[in-house]
C-alpha cells in the first residue's frame, strides 16, 4: 500500500490525497479524494487523509491478511503521535481501531 498526499501546480493550487494497493497478482485498487485549496490545508493533511484511504482499501479487501503501508512524508506519522487532536489524525486512529475490531488478525 502506497499513500500519497500532494499539492497541485500554482494554477491548480489543491491539497489531494491517494492510496494505492498492489496485490501479489499486479492488480490494483485506488482510492483518491481532494481535500481543497493548498491555502487552507497543508501537504501533512493529505498524507493524513491517505492513511485514512489506505485504511479503507484495505477494509475493502476482506482476504487480506497482512498490509504495509508506506508513507514518503515523515511528519504525517509525527502527527500521528505527537498531534491527537487534529481531526484527521483522530479520523486514522478511528478507522484503524475500527479496522481492527472487525478483523483482529489482519496485521498493518
């Protein structure tokens, strides 16, 4: 699993996120979604919120048994937990802790 958040170029100047996953036969599945202008947000939240995709692609695949998830930014994983009150930081661990109630032998 690979998750990506990202701005636009200076004439699209949006805030985005993706997730992608790649099974062990080449297929894949992708979540993307945009989180608005690069102004209010910065390149972290989009990482966040592609933590939150992967999490639901994986959530999506209920013969999975084992996810790694790569993520290139290291401040996302910083604010994971150095900064709980972030929403999109308690929206992760609320569907990681989700994702694991359901599924106690998945391994992430």
């Amino acid at each position: 699993m690979y998750v990506r958040g990202c701005v636009g170029s200076s004439s699209h100047p949006l805030v985005g996120a993706a997730a992608v996953a790649v099974a062990r036969d080449g297929a894949r599945v992708s979540l993307r979604a945009s989180l608005g202008p690069a102004d209010d947000r910065q390149v972290h939240d989009g990482e966040l919120a592609a933590l939150a995709l992967a999490l639901d692609v994986v959530a999506g695949c209920p013969r999975v048994t084992r996810a790694h998830v790569l993520v290139p930014g290291r401040s996302s994983i910083t604010a994971l937990t150095t900064n709980p009150s972030h929403p999109l930081v308690q929206l992760v661990w609320a569907r990681f802790d989700a994702l694991k109630r359901r599924r106690r032998t998945l391994r992430v």
